[in-house]
C-alpha cells in the first residue's frame, strides 16, 4: 500500500492481487509489477514496519 500498489497476502505465502479488466489498463498493471519488483529488489519489505504480528 505503501508503494501505491494494494494487495493482499494469503496463507501459504502468497501475493495476490485483483484485476478489474474494466477499470485497469495495460500500463496500470505495468506500474503495479514494476513497483512490486522495485520492493522486492530494495527489500523494504524486510523492515519491522512491515512485519506480520500473529495474535
């Protein structure tokens, strides 16, 4: 979200994200995988802020 990319992350550790064929273009989902590949590749992702906290 942080990324202006929302997702959601379902068990057993997956990414899933849902396209609306009506309301996103080509360069929409271009933006999202190019995004998603520059937090990947700069592991943000790794940060305490981002961290799951199980209940």
């Amino acid at each position: 979200l942080e990324a202006g990319v929302v997702g959601s992350f379902r068990k057993p550790d997956v990414l899933r994200f849902g396209l609306g064929p009506l309301a996103l273009g080509y360069h929409d989902i271009w933006r999202a995988v190019a995004r998603l590949r520059q937090v990947l590749e700069s592991g943000i992702w790794r940060e305490p802020r981002f961290a799951r906290v199980s209940v």
